[in-house]
C-alpha cells in the first residue's frame, strides 16, 4: 500500500495537551484525590510537559480548594487551570486559589448551552444563559487574561445559538473556548462539521484556541479528538488512563502516541515526553488504586507483549513485524515475549538461552515438548518453570 506524503514542516500545527486527570478524572467514583496525592501527581505531569494542567474545582470543597492552590504554588512550567460555574462566587473562589500561578493561572468556567440542560438542569431560558456565560467571562478577565470557557453539552447544542454564545464570550475576553461532548454522543465526522461551523460561522472566532473535551461513553472520544483538530481545534483536553466521569475522557496518552505514529498523514505535534507515558500511567494506578485493563493501548500490560508463536517469531526477526511503536517511546524498557501455550520454538529457546541454557536439538526438542505440555494446564510459563523443565531433562539424561 502506498504511503501518504509526509508532512512538511511548515504545515505541522502544534496541538496543546489539556489534562484534566486531577479535575474530570477525579470526579469518577474511587478516583479521588487528596492534596498530597494530586500535588505527587502534578509533578509527574510536569515532568511529561502537558501545556495545562487542571487541578481541581476550587468551589467544590476546602480540599479542593486547597489542592489547587498547592499545584498553583509548586509546579512551575505548564499553565494551572480550575474549574468553576459561570457565577461570579465560583469564579473569585478559583481565582483565590489560581492566583499563586501568576500569569500561569488559568479561569475555566462553564455553562450548559443545550436545549436538554438549559430546560431540565439550569431551567433557564437561552438568553439568560448567554447572559450568564458574558458576564462570567468578563468577571474571569477582570482577574486574568488566560481565560477558558465551555459550552457544556455543546454536541447536543442548537448549532446557531452554539455559534452566539461562542461570539460573545470570545468578544467578553475568553482566550479558549471549548466545545465539550459532554456525553460521549457524537461521531468523528459530526463533529469535525460542528468545530468547521463554528470556524466558519463565528467572526472573531481566530482571537481564541478552540479546544475540545470528548467523553467515551461510545468508546470514540480519542477518535472525535482527532477529527476535531482536522477541523482546526488547537486545544484537546484528556486523562491519563482514559478516566473520567462515566466511561471516561479521551485518553492522553492514546491521543499522544496517534500524533506520534502517523505523522505521515496527520500533520501535529504536542510536546508530550511521550517515555514519561508509563510512569504516569503506574503512578496514577498507584495513587487510585484502580489497574488498567490488561489489553489497554499504549499502557496495558500486554500492549507490548506477544505470545504468539508466530508472532513471536516475528518480534525476533524485526520488531516492527509487530509493533508500530517502540517500548522505549512510552517509558518501558522492552518488549515481552511471553512464553505460553501458543509460543513456538523460536521464543522457546531464546528465553532458554538467555536463561543460560544451552541444549542441543535433541535436547531441545524434548524440553519443548514439556513446555507445551506445562503451558496447556498454565495460562503463563515463567522463568522458574523453564528451569525445572531443564533440569528434569538433564537428570533423565544422566540416568
Ligand atoms: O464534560 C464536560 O462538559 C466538562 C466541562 C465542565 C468542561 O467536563
Ligand atoms: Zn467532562
């Protein structure tokens, strides 16, 4: 098949990498935080160069509060955003704890703009929201010139009412607006046409990044993250490990290593360290207490693992055979070649040989044939099994 050109340079966009693992992430059942542990966490979060990093909800609880303020005081390089509703309590409240950030410190404030929230949850009329949503942007500015604001649910938006709200809070003094799909619901294509209207339809629309914040609910939030930034969004918010509210926000370090593996035909970069991909990944898994899914891409345990006979011996001709990233890029020292009951001869012997054990083919054929025969009652062969299958071989052969 052939390849698609390679991007030049002059047509790279660099794409801003949001993280909201401390603030969205956090809000899902048994991933929260306390002050010491988003602090250890924020760190990590420095270290893999995020452009924001959205610490928490200043107005939700002292905790809170009290977190962001410590990651507004400590972490120095990327900029610190909090949370807060479009009312003007929320936004002095943010901006108490922000402050410490200087001119790092980053307002993000939000309203519902959809027809569903504004009658069910806010039970306001449209033009009182867009009141609102003005008001709160240019209270934010009073403070900052770094300010964020969100269009809640604004997939499910009236795409021309959409267009007004973005207008004015950009015309207010909003420096990124964002376009949440707050409940996981659109598609690729809706929503590239969704960010094209609003460029195409919101006249100062290039005074402000537009960012976008996909949940997973369908399991296509890093998908519509990608379509998005097609479209022309500059900003995207995600999680470490994909977590979030309900099934989760667009996982960074999937849209990361997107970015970085098919740069032959989407032309952006970030400036994620993508090798602090795993250890951010652990150390998040660390502090919550909940694992990654084994098969998870980029930091599950079997994403660079393979026990395939076939596919084994593959890895040992070429490892791009079967990998389309290396290891090393997201933080892991090697590959796994796991020995179970689908390996083949190939693995066999080079775990065998690595393990100090050189057999001649007679030798080896019957070794081999213990192995698979172990491997059929174990979901795994280890290190230990191979050296008991060795040294049983060598005690039959002595007698
Ligand atoms: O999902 C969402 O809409 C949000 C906003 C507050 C940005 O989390
Ligand atoms: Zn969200």
């Amino acid at each position: 098949m052939a390849k698609a050109k390679q991007s030049t340079k002059d047509e790279t966009r660099t794409i801003k990498i949001f993280d909201t693992t401390l603030r969205d992430g956090e809000q899902a059942p048994g991933n929260s935080m306390n002050i010491e542990e988003k602090l250890r966490f924020a760190k990590q979060l420095q270290k893999l160069n995020v452009d924001v990093i959205e610490a928490g909800f200043p107005i939700a609880s002292e905790g809170d509060f009290e977190a962001v303020k410590k990651v507004a005081q400590s972490i120095k390089g990327p900029e610190i955003a909090g949370l807060c509703r479009s009312n003007l309590k929320d936004i002095d409240r943010a901006w108490e704890a922000l402050k410490y950030a200087g001119e790092k410190g980053r307002i993000h404030t939000f309203i519902a703009t959809s027809d569903i929230h504004m009658k069910y949850k806010l039970q306001m009329e449209p033009a009182q929201v867009l009141e609102s949503a003005v008001k709160a942007v240019k209270r934010a500015a009073g403070y900052t010139p770094n300010v964020e604001f969100s269009c809640e649910d604004a997939v499910r938006t009236q795409l021309p009412f959409l267009a007004q709200v973005v207008e004015a809070v950009i015309a207010a003094g909003a420096t990124t607006v964002n376009i949440p799909d707050t409940v996981g619901y659109t598609v690729p294509f809706e929503y590239f046409n969704i960010i094209k209207y609003l460029k195409d339809n919101v006249p100062n629309i290039e005074k402000a990044v537009i960012s976008v914040h996909c949940h997973n609910d369908l399991g296509l939030s890093v998908a519509n993250s990608i379509a998005a930034i097609q479209a022309g969004a500059g900003q995207v918010e995600c999680t470490i490990n994909g977590i979030g509210e309900r099934a989760g926000n667009c996982s960074l370090e999937e849209f990361v290593m997107i970015l970085r593996t098919r740069r032959d035909i989407l032309p952006f970069v970030t400036g994620i360290a993508t090798e602090q991909l795993t250890p951010a990944s652990r150390l998040l898994t660390n502090i919550t207490g909940i694992a990654v899914q084994p098969n998870k891409s980029v930091v599950g345990a079997n994403a660079f693992a393979h026990e395939a006979g076939i596919h084994q011996h593959g890895m040992l001709m070429d490892k791009s055979t079967y990998e389309i990233m290396t290891p090393e890029s997201v933080g892991l020292t090697a590959s796994a070649l796991v020995l179970g009951k689908h390996s083949g001869r190939h693995a066999f012997k080079k775990r065998l040989e690595e393990l100090g054990h050189d057999l001649d083919d007679e030798m080896l054929n019957r070794a081999f044939e213990r192995f698979k025969a172990l491997a059929d009652l174990k979901k795994e062969v280890f290190d230990e099994d191979l050296d008991a299958i060795v040294t049983d071989e060598s005690r039959e052969e002595d007698q």
